[in-house]
C-alpha cells in the first residue's frame, strides 16, 4: 500500500512538473499571439490617426471638383499644416496612374511616373488604406531613405472624390520612433503580466497538488490504521470462532466417554502423514484442523445413537453417516476453516468408491480427505470401544496393508508405514513394534 501511495504522490508531481512545462509552453504562445495583436492594433492606430489628419488636413487642399490638381498656391498651404505634425516626416501624393503628383521632399521628382504596384496598386484597388513599418529600400523610396531614419511608418491611403470616386493616392512617412516605444511598453507590461498569471496557475496548481497529497498520505495512514485495527479484531473473532468450535468439539467428545482425545489423537496422525507426503504448509493448516474437527458434525446427530453400545442399525447408521455432510456445513460458516470443509465432507470415502456422502473413488476424493480419514480409521482400530475390542498393532497393521487401494489411498499407506518407521509414537506405536511396519 505505501509503495502504491509514493508512486501515486510521485505521478501527482511529475504532472506539476509537466504542468510547469505546458504552462511556460503556453505563456510563451499566448505571448507571441498577444504581442502580434498588439502590434497590429498600434500599426492599426497609426493608420487611423494618419489617415484622419491627411482626410482632413491635406485632402482638402489637393482636390478640385473631381480631379486631383497640386498648384504652388496649395503647396505653401500644405507645408505649413504638416509643420503642424512633427511625426510626419514626408508626404507624397500619387496619381492614379503612377505619376507623382506632389512630394515635400526633393519635389524635383514631381511628375516622374513609377509603377503602380505593391502597396499603391493594393490602395487604389481595395480603396482602403495600408499601414506598415518599412525599411525603405524601394527605388520611388530612394529620397526618403537617403533623409529619413532607418524604420518608418509608411501609410498608403486612397483619394476620393465625392463619395467613393478614387482620383489618386497619398503616401505619408511618419516617425517609427514613438509607435516602437509604445510597442516595446505594451509588450514589456503584457509580458509581466502573462508571465505573473501563468505563475499564479502554476503556484495555485501546485497548492493543490500539495493538499491532494497531504490528503492521500492521511487518508492512507488512516486506511492503514483502520486495516491493522480490522485485522486484529478479524484475529480476535477467528480466535473466539475457533474457541467456539472447540468448545462444539469438545462437546460431542463429552457424549461419548470411550472417544475422548479422539479429536487430538487423529489431529496428531494426520499431520504426521501429511508431513511424510510433503503436503504445503497452508494444506497442512487445513489438516491440522480438519482432523481436529472431522466428527463435529455428531453435534446435530441424536445422543443415543452416539452413545450406544452395540452397532447401529441401518436406518441409524444412515443417519449417523450425515455427521460428515453436518460438519462441512457447520464450518464452511468460518473463514479460516473454510479450506478443511472438504476434509470434513468427504474423510468417509473409500478409495473404491463404497463410501459417503458422494461415493468418490480414487483421485477424485481430496487428498487431505484420505489422509484425515486413514487418520480416523487407524485410531478407531487401535482404541478399545464397547462395541469393539482394540487391535493388536500388528494386527492393525495387517488391516492396513489389506485395505490398501480399497478403503485406503495406496500413497496414504505407504506414507503411513514410512512415517511410522520415523515417529512411532504419532501413531501410538511402541518403539519395539515399529520395526513390524516396514
């Protein structure tokens, strides 16, 4: 469970980590795409504060009726109002068909024709204005790069005639200098800002992740606590369970004085066989308890019948040979006992198939069932009841080697003889007489 809970506490900060990433990542976009727009709009201001002043301000003095016309009784005019505007660096007035019409700088140019492309062409097609910054690095823009600064806002704007008639074309150069500041302070207090709230993203991002993880390590520790508390209080009803069983067991012992310790003394031979096979320690747990249990099912059979003297009828002995089937179902109510049901159901099958509930025959009867059963069946023979005088250990013996492969399972007995051989005294085998075993 820890192992699981550090790897998940681990994911949770490896996805900050990538957050911080995808963060930074999209900071980095949304800035880009920011000071793009940004500089549109700026380019976009620039534009509308131009055109407005040269819609205005110049126009007026450059149109007559419907025709484009620059005299030197307007040129005077027009100088002076762009004196008006420093950021204007230079103005050119352009004819519909490329001639220069009117220029401020070099106006020797006046009446030179140039080709109607780029910028113009676009200006007089679309009828709307254009605006940039420029290198100037055209051969019409050769005065003005030789007299003007490097960068330059450049704003193409149409000439109307009435309404929507186009008769020419203003080009105004204004100084890049104040709109590239304002960029450049737009861009700097967007960027501390971007940057501030993708911080603030990452710092809260990271907040949660810490509570998520104070909360997942608590809720493990407490998980834990609760598991160690349920499992010692599952160990506490295994234990009254068992004690209770015990107590069910030692109660159909206590019915029949002449079977007292059977319990025990079965529990003791089956385990010895089972260890001799090399049975898995959980199977021998299930052995363990099963031969300890095997006759608990006598505690729903009628006290007369257990305690009779002679042998039992056939409608008794029917009866009787339901303690097995009882006692699978009393257990199987146990969770640790629940893998000895089998033994306790089936400890009365035959190897040849005559025995009960089920009249299984060879490997289909559970193998700790036979073991448990050749357990039973070996101290009922060598215990003296008042139905029945005990056997002689050899004569036990011979009783054994006789039934092998019919009542008994062929690997049980030859576990048996050898385990004998090793520990008589599990089997209540005098030390003299087990050399008889082998």
């Amino acid at each position: 469970m820890t192992q699981r809970v550090t790897a998940s506490v681990g994911l949770l900060w490896t996805f900050v980590l990538l957050s911080a990433i995808v963060l930074a990542g999209g900071c980095l976009i949304l800035g880009s795409l920011l000071t793009s727009a940004m500089r549109g709009q700026a380019l976009d201001d620039a534009k509308l504060s131009l055109t407005q002043y040269a819609n205005g301000v110049l126009a007026p003095r450059m149109i007559y009726g419907t025709t484009l016309r620059v005299g030197d009784s307007s040129t005077s005019i027009v100088l002076r109002d762009l004196a008006e505007r420093p950021d204007i660096l230079s103005v050119k007035v352009w004819d519909t068909d490329g001639t220069l019409a009117w220029a401020n700088l070099a106006p020797e140019r006046i009446g030179k024709k140039f080709p109607v492309d780029g910028d113009l062409a676009e200006v007089l097609e679309t009828k709307e204005a254009t605006a940039e910054l420029n290198t100037l690095n055209d051969e019409e823009d050769s005065v003005e790069a030789a007299q003007l600064p490097d960068n330059v806002v450049e704003v193409y704007a149409p000439l109307f005639a009435g309404q929507r008639e186009v008769v020419g074309a203003y080009e105004v150069y204004a100084d890049a200098a104040p709109l590239e500041a304002s960029i450049a302070d737009r861009k700097r207090t967007m960027w501390i800002a971007s940057g501030m709230l993708f911080a603030l993203l990452w710092l809260l991002l990271m907040l949660l992740a810490r509570n998520a993880s104070g909360m997942l390590r608590r809720q493990t520790r407490d998980l834990r606590e609760r598991s160690v508390a349920l499992s010692e209080s599952y160990r506490l009803l295994e234990e009254s369970s068992l004690e209770a069983i015990e107590s069910l067991n030692a109660t159909v012992e206590a019915k029949d004085p002449y079977t007292a310790g059977h319990s025990l003394r079965v529990q003791r031979i089956a385990v010895s066989v089972a260890q001799e096979l090399g049975i898995a320690q959980k199977d021998l747990d299930a052995v363990r308890f099963g031969g300890l249990f095997h006759d608990i099912g006598k505690i729903a059979i009628p006290d007369v019948l257990l305690t009779k003297p002679g042998r039992l009828s056939e409608d008794e002995y029917e009866l009787m040979k339901r303690h097995s089937s009882e006692g699978a179902r009393i257990v199987s109510k146990f969770g640790r006992l629940r893998d000895c049901v089998p033994i306790l159901r089936h400890h009365h099958e035959r190897w040849d198939g005559t025995g009960y509930p089920e009249r299984l025959a060879g490997e289909d009867i559970p193998l700790l069932a036979t073991i448990v059963g050749f357990a039973d069946a070996w101290d009922a023979m060598t215990i003296e009841r008042p139905y029945q005088r005990a056997l002689r250990i050899e004569e036990a013996f011979d009783e054994v080697r006789e039934h092998r492969g019919t009542q008994f399972s062929p690997r049980v007995v030859d576990a048996f003889f050898a385990a004998v051989a090793k520990r008589p005294g599990d089997f209540g085998v005098p030390d003299s007489e087990a050399l008889v075993a082998g």
